[in-house]
C-alpha cells in the first residue's frame, strides 16, 4: 500500500463537500461535515460530558436514547451545511433549520439521519472529492441557507 493512502483530505472533512449518490436518496445532495471534523469531536464531546448521571448506565456510558438524542443534535448543529435535490409536492425545498432539526432528531426520520451519517462518513473517507472530479457534483446551495456554516452550540 502506498503512503499516499495514509493521508486524509482535512480542509473538505472540516468545512463540509457536498456527496451525493446515497443510498435511498435518488437526486439528494448533502453539504456536511466529517465526523471526524475537530469542530464535530468537540460539540459531541462536550455535550456527552455534560449527561447527568440518571442519564448513564451503571459502567457511566450513555443510555441508547440518550446517545441518540445527542448524536442527532450534533448531525443538525454541526455536520448537515446544506442539502439540494429535496423537493415538496413537485417544489424545490430549501434548507432551513427548523426542518433539518426535526430530520435529524426525530426518530420518524432516520432514514434522512442515517444518509446524513453516511455523507459524513464519505467525507471522513476523502471521497466525496473524488466523486465530485467524476460527476460534476458541485450544486449551488440551497435557497434556504447562507453560505455561512452554522455556529455550534456555546458551551
């Protein structure tokens, strides 16, 4: 194996790159983070340090839906930038952050969390680079955000 291979693409998993062709998704975009991003461990982090103990199991790791809960936070706050290809009886639906919080923490919708899950994971991997060389997979953000990423919960 080359060294090369050894090697991860840090900007991309840190500002967000779009990756599409998930699974399940047809012609849906997703703008995330890695989460591996410094910002990611950081939020995560910080918001699994601060579960009370009645929260934990007796070996003091989180309780399943707690877990969850958290992990979905963090999927809104700090890894889903953007999305394109989402539409609405025919409509194109614009990201806003009302309904990228419920998509991400609502257990009705995990369908969409785990494609969010799965684009970060892409993106960890350093390759939603390469599949945008091959496809041409640079769409314009949604009407519905800035270009700016969204701040993180203050600690």
């Amino acid at each position: 194996m080359d060294v090369a291979n050894f090697t991860r693409e840090v900007e991309g998993i840190s500002s967000g790159q779009w990756v599409g062709d998930l699974r399940d998704m047809g012609d849906v975009k997703l703008k995330v983070r890695g989460l591996t991003s410094p910002l990611v461990v950081n939020v995560r982090s910080r918001k699994e340090r601060k579960v009370p103990k009645q929260d934990r199991e007796r070996d003091g790791t989180l309780r399943t839906d707690v877990a969850l809960r958290i992990f979905g936070e963090v999927l809104f706050e700090v890894v889903l930038l953007d999305w394109s290809g989402i539409t609405s009886n025919g409509e194109p639906l614009p990201y806003d952050k009302e309904t990228a919080y419920a998509w991400c923490t609502d257990p009705r919708f995990t369908m969409f969390a785990d494609a969010v899950t799965a684009a970060a994971n892409i993106v960890d991997r350093g390759m939603a680079a390469a599949e945008e060389q091959l496809t041409g997979n640079l769409p314009k953000p949604s009407a519905g955000n800035s270009k700016e990423a969204p701040a993180p919960e203050a600690s």
